[in-house]
C-alpha cells in the first residue's frame, strides 16, 4: 500500500525543525526509524503539519484522502489499516467547527467524530499497529476549570455548552485510547492541543477561529481603505496561540517519548489578551486605521491557558514566535489569495 501521491508532505519550515530538546534523548525511542505512519486528516490544518513534520524526521508518511477513504466506515478503515501496516498513526481527522456550526449541527460532531475514533482506533487494533497518537482539543475541559488548565481537570465540571457534543465525543476518543492501554496494553496515547493557527488554516470569515479572523478583517480595511475596525467586545480575555509546526513537533516528540494513560496538553503556556493579538495582526498586515472595541457584544471565557507542564517535562519549547507565525501566515494567505 503505497502513500497517496497527490499529496506528499514538504518540508516544515526551518523554525520548527529545531524547537526539541528531548531529554533522555540517549532511550530508546518508542517509534522506530524510517517508521510508516499513517496520518488520518492530513490535509487539514494539524494533520498536514504533522505529515511535513514526520517527513522531515525521515518518516514514511503514509495518506488517504477522504474520497479514498471515508473513516467513518469502520470496515474500509480497518481493511486499510490490515493491508498498509503502519507502525503508527496520527489521528488528526475529525469533525471541526466554531460555535455556529457546533450548534447547529451538535449530531454530526458528535457522531461523525466518535464513528472517525472507532472506526480509526478499533481498526488500528485490530490490525495490531503498535503505536497511535489521538488528537482531541482544549474544549474538553469543563468551562470553568481552573487556570492554568491542567490535564487532571477533566471530568470534574459541566463542559462549555456550545460544544458539548463536540467535547463529549472527543472525551469518549480518550476513554476509548485509555480503555485499550488498561485492557490489552496497547501503548496508545491523547494529546489536547490550545488554539492553533498557521498555514492551512480557514480565512472564511463565517466559520474561522479569532486568529485568521483579525487577519482578514485587518488586511481588507487596509485594501478598502477603511477608517476603523469594529471589533466584539472588550479585548480583555487572555488566549493563547500555537503555530501548527510547534503542534506538529510536540506530537513528534509523543510519538517518540511519550507513553502515558493521560492526554498531555500541547500549548505555548502563555496567553496574551486579544487587544495585543489585534495589535500585532494590525502591524503584521499593515493597517493604520483606528481599532473600536463594540463592549455591547459578548467577552466569552476571561482566560483559557494550558498548563503544559507534562509536555515540557519531555523537552517541548516552542520555537515559532507569535509575529513571526503570524507574519507568514498572513504570506501564505496572500500567495493562496493570488493562485486562486
Ligand atoms: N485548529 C485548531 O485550532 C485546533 C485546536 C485544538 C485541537 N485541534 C484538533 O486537531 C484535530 C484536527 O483539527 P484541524 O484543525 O486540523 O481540522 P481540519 O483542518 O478541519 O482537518 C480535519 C481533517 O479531517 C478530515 N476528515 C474529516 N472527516 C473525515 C472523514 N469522515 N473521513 C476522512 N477524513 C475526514 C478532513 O478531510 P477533508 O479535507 O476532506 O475535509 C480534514 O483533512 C481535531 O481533533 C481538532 O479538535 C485543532
């Protein structure tokens, strides 16, 4: 079985090949070298940044396409599976929306993902792949736990009820791994990574997260030439923000060293409020108009910070700096603008 052509992986930027230093590098790893791994959802925004990653790593990157395989169908995904062999997959295909979508559609979220997790990590089973890494989200842990978050606050508190469908699946994707490791030992693992951005993202301004968002809104006020940018509430709340080829090599970095029934947070461990995320997305684009604040709309959650200390404690330090992730992000929209 051989990786789908149409869509090898380039190489990552050469920010993110130097972001690890894994302690304990001299143990053995738990993924071989040269491995194949299968990378469900590479083309999407942390699959395809993973698939460089592993590449670049000298990895085989071993991929379908959605047309060439539906992971909701359990059977096709476990023959898949039986017949390629990987040592390892990533798990990075999911059901992903913002707020509209996951309350508008609460049955897709919940169900396509928990059929993409069962079909995925039953067949990965079944077909004795020795090693799987599944990828859920920050939105797992109750609306008001603790901050910083960390891993051990799951399951304490009622979730965020916009995405609760989406959480509970993904939560169900932990139990599912955590269930497989306490009863045949499979050496499976989670990863909860914060909010992501980087190329590959979704600049539609109807479905996209806060980041690529300001992008837009800020690049078309300079090119209208508008006086000021309306922007919803405060610019109080504190997030926090990780390039995907960060994400990318803290999940090489599990792959290879991590073997633990928790999910480890994957984040930077430093927030910033949104006015100073607004602030450097004006600068990087180049608008000069004045920023209005609308304080009549809603602020959301006032801090949503991870703690990253189990990821840390294996050597993770990011090495894409804000501006400078979003400073090529906003390239790589550009040049996506310009090719159509
Ligand atoms: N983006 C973030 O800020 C963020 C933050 C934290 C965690 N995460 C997690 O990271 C994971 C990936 O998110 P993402 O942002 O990379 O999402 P994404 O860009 O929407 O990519 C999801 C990928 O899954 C594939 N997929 C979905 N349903 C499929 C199916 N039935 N069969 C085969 N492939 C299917 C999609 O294929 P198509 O290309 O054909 O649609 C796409 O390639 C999710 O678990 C998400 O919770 C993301």
């Amino acid at each position: 079985m051989t990786a789908d052509a149409s869509h090898q992986p380039t190489a990552p930027s050469p920010a993110s090949s130097s972001s690890l230093t894994a302690p304990g590098a001299s143990s053995p790893s738990l993924l071989p070298r040269a491995a194949r791994v299968f990378v469900a959802g590479h083309r999407g925004l942390v699959g395809s940044a993973v698939a460089r990653r592993l590449a670049a790593d000298g990895h085989e990157v071993l991929t379908r396409s959605r047309d060439q395989l539906d992971l909701r169908d359990a059977a096709r995904t476990e023959a898949f599976l039986r017949d390629a062999r990987p040592d390892a997959v990533v798990l990075a295909a999911a059901k992903v929306g913002g707020i509209m979508a996951n309350s508008t559609s609460p049955v897709q979220f919940l169900e396509d993902n928990l059929r993409i997790q069962l079909s995925v990590i039953a067949g990965a089973h079944a077909a004795r792949v020795p090693r799987l890494l599944f990828l859920g989200s920050s939105c797992i842990y109750p609306k008001h736990a603790e901050q910083p978050i960390r891993e051990e606050s799951l399951l304490t508190g009622p979730l965020e009820p916009t995405n609760e469908a989406y959480a509970i699946a993904k939560i169900a994707g932990i139990t599912q791994v955590q269930s497989y490791r306490r009863q045949y030992g499979a050496s499976y693992i989670s990863a909860m990574p914060t909010n992501l951005y980087g190329p590959g993202d979704n600049f539609d301004l109807a479905t996209s997260h806060v980041l690529p968002a300001l992008v837009r809104r800020f690049h078309e006020a300079r090119v209208s030439g508008a006086p000021e940018v309306v922007l919803w509430g405060t610019g109080t709340p504190r997030r926090e923000f990780l390039h995907v080829d960060d994400v990318a090599a803290a999940c090489a970095l599990l792959l290879e060293r991590y073997d633990g029934d928790g999910p480890v947070n994957i984040g930077c461990g430093e927030d910033l409020p949104i006015s100073e995320l607004a602030e450097v997305v004006r600068q990087v684009t180049g608008y000069e108009g004045s920023v209005v604040w609308d304080t009549s709309k809603p602020d959301g959650t006032p801090r949503k910070l991870l703690d990253v200390s189990r990821l840390t404690s294996l050597g993770f330090k990011p090495a894409v700096a804000l501006r400078d992730g979003i400073a090529a992000t906003y390239e790589w929209w550009l040049a996506q603008q310009r090719t159509g």
